[in-house]
C-alpha cells in the first residue's frame, strides 16, 4: 500500500456525525491526533501527518463536534461570554451545551466504529485536554498519550496573557472571506512562537485550509465553554500508569507553560518536553523534533509493544 495514502469519511457516532481521515498502511499502529478549540484536522501540519506516516504509523485525525466539516450542533445554544464570564466570577454555575467528556466520548466511539482497540493519543491544547480524558477514562485503549501546550484544568495556574485575550475578543470586520482570513491570520500570529515566526506564505495557506476546512463562531463558543467548565483533572492524571510525554513552549501565551509543567508533574513518570522560543503553535522549524520526540518516546517506552 503507498505510504501516503488517505482516505476520509463521515460517520454518525455517540449521535454526531464525525468526519475523519486516515493516512498510511492500516496494518500499523494507528497514532491519533486530537487539535484544539475551533481548528479542524487541517490544523495539523501536512510534514507532521507524513513523518509519522513515514516513521511506522496509520495516522487517524479528526474534526472535533461543531469544527471542520462534523456536525454543527446549530439546536444547542451559542453562549453569552461575557455573561458566562460574570458568572463565573461571582462564583456563579453555569451549564455548557456540552462538556469535555462529551467530546471525548465521540473520540472513543469513533474509535469503536473503525474497530482500532488501541491507540497512540496525540492531543493539542483542547485536544490535550481531550486526550487526558481518554487516558483517564479508557486508559486500556491509550497505548501512549502526548499532551501538547495543554493544561490541567486546575483553575489558579497563570491566565491568557492580556495581549492575546483582546486580539482573541476581538470579532471579523464582517463575515466576508478577507475579513476572516484578516482576522484568524491576526490570531495565529500574536499566539505564534517567537522564535519561530511563520512565513506570510505558510500562515496565508494554513488559515485558508482551516477556513476552507470549516469554522463555526457558535460553535467556537460552545467548545470554549466546555473548556472553561471542565473539573481539574489532576488527581485523576495522578492515578494514570500510561506512557505520557507533555510538550510544551516557553514562550506560550494562550496557555502557560505553567499549565504543561503542571500537567507533568501530575502525571506519574511523565516526560517534559519543554522548548525555548515556541509558542501556542506548531512552527514548521520544530515539527521534525516534536515528531521525533513522540516516536522516540513510544519506542522507548514500549519498544516491541508499541
């Protein structure tokens, strides 16, 4: 079978239609690769998804509940952030559309439907979050978990730099194509490493692919609530017996690189990966060595197993 090959489908899963790709040989151990809030599986590098292909693995992506082309959840209600942050402020409840778990479960069931028992998670900020549920609540089905500029949920580590939170506040001048691609490439560049700028080239394709891929404001909304309202898991992390590997940038502004030492120090006998200059992205400089960081530390830790 070529290496390369793709295929891509949709498919109805803990009651959300899921679409999915899959690249490399089948007969591999599949590598799975969660991304965060509002970013469809076009998020993911394309020299990332080949280098794991190219080092042994069926690669499976997906895009998560109301991002990319799944389901948009359009009957559930878009929240009021300001409102919701008030409340919360005041110590107030407030009930998401759905919660991280929801998210996880439709991961799990669409692990079920493609009949793969086991997988090696690889989950990017919110699909950190996501991929520490799966290792929590389905730890047999996590042969190895890689949380990526992540966090725990524990609520009195560093906030969102100031900086970052107006730009992220901020809305499309209208919802005219230039102005969404004006406005996404803006919020790409000020989360960005700076050590690692990326190309206006690089960064003009990459929006367009998560734009073209499909972005949805209420379902961005959702998910961010689900984020915002999800328990501190640490004490559960402190229970896992998985390989865990945790990378994270020193230069992270949208999440702190308080939240990747927290999520390691959680975790019993995990390795921290911490690198200087990166922020909350995955520059083009760093995807060789963050790649080869997840292989080695499967192979280390699992060798013939993995």
């Amino acid at each position: 079978m070529n290496n390369d090959s793709k295929r891509e489908d949709r498919i109805n899963v803990n009651g959300v239609d899921i679409a999915y790709q899959l690249h490399g040989d089948p007969s591999h151990p599949t590598l799975l690769l969660i991304h965060g809030l509002s970013t469809p599986l076009t998020g993911w590098p394309s020299a990332m998804i080949k280098r794991f292909v190219a080092a042994g693995y069926q690669v499976l992506l997906l895009d998560n509940r109301d991002v990319g082309r799944s389901q948009r959840l359009d009957h559930l209600p878009s929240p009021n952030m300001l409102w919701v942050i008030l409340k919360l402020k005041l110590g107030m409840s407030v009930k998401a559309p759905y919660q991280l778990d929801d998210m996880m479960q439709d991961v799990v069931a669409l692990l079920d439907a493609l009949n793969l028992p086991e997988v090696h998670v690889v989950g990017a900020s919110m699909g950190g979050m996501i991929a520490q549920l799966m290792a929590i609540h389905y730890p047999l089905r996590v042969k190895s978990l890689t949380s990526i500029m992540s966090t725990t949920g524990y609520k009195k580590l560093p906030p969102i730099d100031k900086n970052i939170s107006r730009v992220l506040m901020q809305k499309p001048a209208s919802s005219d194509y230039k102005d969404r691609m004006d406005y996404h490439i803006k919020k790409w560049q000020v989360i960005g490493s700076p050590n690692y700028p990326s190309s206006d080239t690089y960064i003009n394709e990459y929006v367009d692919s998560i734009l073209q891929r499909g972005v949805s404001t209420k379902g961005t909304l959702r998910q961010f609530l689900a984020i915002m309202v999800a328990a501190n898991r640490q004490d559960a992390l402190a229970k896992l017996s998985i390989p865990s590997l945790v990378i994270h940038g020193d230069r992270d502004g949208l999440v702190n690189v308080a939240g990747g030492k927290a999520t390691a120090e959680a975790i019993p006998n995990a390795t921290l990966k911490i690198y200087p200059g990166m922020g909350h992205d995955l520059p083009v400089e760093l995807i060789e060595n963050i790649v080869d960081d997840i292989v080695f530390h499967i192979n280390t830790n699992l060798g013939d197993r993995a």
